[in-house]
C-alpha cells in the first residue's frame, strides 16, 4: 500500500523564529519532506522571519545544513533539498518594532492563501499579531499557528487569547498540540467510530479502568531551565495527557468537523472532577551513576518541580463514572513508551480455573514506539491439561498492515498541511486551553502552598513508590514500561 498524497493550494508560509531550534528540527524538514513526496505545489512560498541580521544567502545556507543534520536521507536528496530552497526566501525582522514589516509585506501575495507559524516565545504572540494587523498583512483567509505553551495558567492563557483575538478570528487561530498529529493518536478517532465492535463496551459497565503514560527514557539535561518552569503537569499534563483523555473518553462527534470534535473534546474536560492530593503522585528523579539527578539538571538543589507525575482522574458523567483514567507521564523512566490501555471488567462468572496473575482483557494503543493495537484475550493452554486458560495478544502493529512502502509522516508535517488545508480538527481551540488550566491551576496552587518535595526516583525505574502505590491500594497494577 503507497501513501496518497493529496495537493494543496499554493501558500506563503511565514516562519517567525525561523532560525531556531524547532523550526530546523521540525518545521523546515516536514516541509521538505511534503516537498520531496510532491504535495507541496509548484509556487509555494516560506518566508524565514527572525531577528537574526542575515542574508537571503546564509538563510539558505543555514537552511540546507539543517536539512543535511535533521533528514535522515537527506545525503541521498541532493538535488530535491536544491530544489526546495527555491521556495524559500528570509527577513530580518523586529518582532515588537517597526523593521522588516514593509519588507515582508512585499513577499506575500495577495491572492494566496498565507499562514504565519509563531515558532516563537509566547511573550511575543500579541506583538506579532498586532504588527501583522499595523502593517495589513493580515487577510480573511490568514491563518496564525502558535505552539505550545499556550500560557502556564488559566490567566495567561486567556492573556494570549485575548492577544490573538484582537487580530484573528477563532476559525483563523490554530493552536498546536502535537501529539494530535501523531498518526495513532488520530487512529484512535477511527477506531473508536468507524468499528461499531468497540462502542457497546466503551463505557464503565465493561471497562474497569483505562492507563494513560507516556514515559520517556531521556531527562531534562540542556533544557533543565526552561523545564523547571513547567514540570511534568504544565509540559505534559495539561496538553498532550489531557488531549488523550479527551479523545479516548469523548463522546462520537456528529460530524468530522472541527467543531463538532471540539465541543465533544471540551464536555470532557468539564466532567473532570477536581483531583484530591492523594489522588497524586509527584517525583523526582535521583543522581545515580555518575549521572546527574533532576535537581543537577535544573540547576537548582532546591527545586520543587516533578518530573514525573502520576494521577487518578475520574470523569463525572453518564459513560465513565465509576472507571477511573490514572494517567502517568515522567522522564528518565525504564523506556521511552506512549501507550493508552483500557482494561475491560473480568466476566461476571468464571467457570474455568482462576489463572494466577490474571490481567484481564485489554486494548491496549501504543502511540510511540512500534505503533499499532493489541488485544490481550483469554484462551485455552494447549495440551491435554484440562480446561487451563492463559492470556495471549492480538497483535495488530500499523507497519505490518500497511506495508513498507508507507512512509511515517512526523507530527508536525501534518499539522502544517493541516493548516494549509484550512482544517482545524487537529488543533486546541480557545476554550479548551482554557478549560484545561481551569481544571490544572488549583492542582498546582495545592503544590505551591505546601512545597512538598517531590518523592525521589532512579533513573531508569518506573517513577517513584507513591506511584505505584496509587493503583495498588485500587487493587491495580500499572503496566510494566517495557523497553
Ligand atoms: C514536548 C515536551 O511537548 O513533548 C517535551 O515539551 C517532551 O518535554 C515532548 O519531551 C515529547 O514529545 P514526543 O513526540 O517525543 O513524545
């Protein structure tokens, strides 16, 4: 099975902090590869803005040794990475001042659809939108993309509405989340609602619980500053968990339409209840090995922030009361593994001899890494030993279904073709940013006020005892991190 890769319209793409870090890594090289596949169109433009006095020439320059460092077969893509760079065009702009605006200005036409990606520090947001209206740039069919974070609490985040707001309509902001433009995560709509095996059973008369983790394998090491401003609930928690949450527990939309999803998404996050402190688990990881410890990596021996959190959330309404989600996200754990697993309730009578250790079914979504579904059923031991069951996987792994032609497409290609297309599904919209600090901010206050140290943990574990604890005193295990 090849990919299909369907054309979009002809755009100027404006970068803001195009010569920064995400915008090499991530931004430029999606873009190159929806170039390389043939689906950016002939006369697409990308405009580098930044504040960096350079040339058009050493723009390129630094754009091509990007691509070379951040392509995996970029060595073999010559003559395409040259052809790319024809699109490319770059302004030195003062993002809160008067220069480069005339210059960019001159770079967009009229007719075309335009977007402007703020890969930039949300303190400039209000900024850039206000000099984009100052200077007409901005036009009914301008789009603006803005990353995360959107805020760190609900009042800032309403600040940064408010400073978008004055400029863009909400059908013209695009708000990046982007774990919504992770292939599996975007399955799990199409799972959930176009099967009609799965919806008779997804609610809380058959399913005991649900696990959310995202765990990864690095620390903080080199972003340690700007990471200890946030912690695992502001970094995590608040965005790429709750957006799971939302679409693993959302009502079916009417519509695939933006909106439609939007609203059943937000509903959501409105049922969660408020999580009481022992229903938290905060840690820290510990120096082992030679290794720094969280604490070193931040630098700050008496930091506060988690870099691991684990919690049990219930969402108060009709399908879900009764089966609690316990999410759980952390750096420096035993692996780098995002999975969302649903446990279903064991059948009300059991006329087989009881298994020890017995799970349960289970469907279990794995986002990252080995991408794909597995359903862990009971079925008989083979051989002659009577009636003895044992649990065994249905493995269905999304590469070996669609074949090795099938190329994986990143997170944030997507999401910017995305935008181009003018389709908003896969992005936050307003109130649910709000909504999500709303239901985030008195967890954090409650820390604030007590300044407990968060629990330690080895680096290299599964986050820290309390965690565990958390599902034991449930009568529930977390599932093993495996490498
Ligand atoms: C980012 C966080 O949003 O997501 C990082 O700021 C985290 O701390 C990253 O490492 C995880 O993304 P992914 O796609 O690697 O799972």
């Amino acid at each position: 099975m090849v990919s299909r890769v369907i054309p979009v319209d002809p755009f100027d793409l404006v970068i803001f902090g195009a010569t920064g870090d995400l915008a090499r890594r991530k931004i430029i090289p999606g873009l190159f590869h929806r170039f390389a596949v043939g689906q950016m169109p002939a006369g697409a433009r990308i405009i580098g803005a930044a504040r960096s006095e350079m040339n058009h020439e050493a723009f390129l320059k630094l754009i091509e040794d990007s691509l070379k460092e951040f392509v995996p077969k970029s060595a073999e893509q010559s003559a395409q990475i040259a052809a790319f760079l024809k699109s490319l065009r770059y302004v030195c702009i003062d993002a809160t001042g008067e220069a480069g605006w005339r210059e960019l200005g001159e770079h967009l036409r009229p007719e075309t659809v335009r977007a402007f990606y703020l890969s930039v520090s949300p303190t400039l947001f209000g900024a850039i939108a206000d000099n984009l209206s100052t200077h007409g740039l901005t036009t009914p069919q301008a789009r603006i993309v803005v990353e995360k974070p959107f805020g760190r609490d609900l009042a800032s985040a309403k600040a940064l509405n408010a400073d978008l707001s004055r400029v863009f309509d909400e059908g013209q902001i695009y708000r990046i989340d982007h774990y919504l433009g992770k292939e599996t995560v975007q399955n799990l709509m199409v799972l959930r609602f176009a099967n009609a095996l799965w919806e008779p059973l997804w609610n809380s008369t058959h399913i005991d619980h649900v696990q959310i983790t995202v765990a990864e394998s690095l620390g903080v090491e080199g972003r340690g500053e700007y990471y200890d401003r946030s912690g695992a609930m502001r970094d995590m928690v608040q965005n790429h968990l709750m957006q799971l949450l939302c679409l693993t527990a959302m009502e079916p939309p009417s519509r695939f339409r933006p909106d439609a999803v939007r609203d059943e998404k937000l509903k959501v996050i409105e049922a969660l209840d408020p999580v009481a402190p022992d229903s938290i688990a905060r840690g820290q990881y510990r120096a082992a090995n030679g290794e720094g410890g969280y604490r070193d990596h931040a630098g700050d021996p008496q930091t506060l922030t988690e870099s691991f959190i684990a919690m049990k959330v219930n969402v108060s309404n009709w399908r879900w009361a009764g089966t609690p989600f316990y999410l759980r996200t952390g750096k420096k754990l035993r692996a780098r593994t995002s999975e969302i697993a649903i446990t279903f309730r064991d059948p009300p009578h059991m006329i087989f001899p009881k298994l020890e250790g017995r799970r349960g079914n289970a469907l279990i979504i794995r986002l990252q890494p080995d991408e794909g579904i597995t359903l862990r059923t009971t079925i008989k031991e083979p051989g002659p030993g009577g009636m003895r069951v044992v649990e065994a996987a249905l493995d269905l792994t999304f590469a070996d279904a669609h074949g090795p032609d099938v190329e994986a497409q990143d997170a944030y290609e997507r999401l910017v073709m995305e935008v181009i297309r003018g389709d908003q599904t896969l992005f936050m919209r307003g109130d649910e940013v709000e909504a999500a600090w709303a239901w985030v901010d008195p967890i954090i206050r409650g820390w604030e006020e007590t300044r407990e140290r968060p629990a330690l943990y080895d680096a290299g574990s599964a986050g820290p005892e309390d965690a565990l604890m958390l599902l034991h005193r449930d009568g529930r295990r977390w599932r093993d991190l495996e490498p």
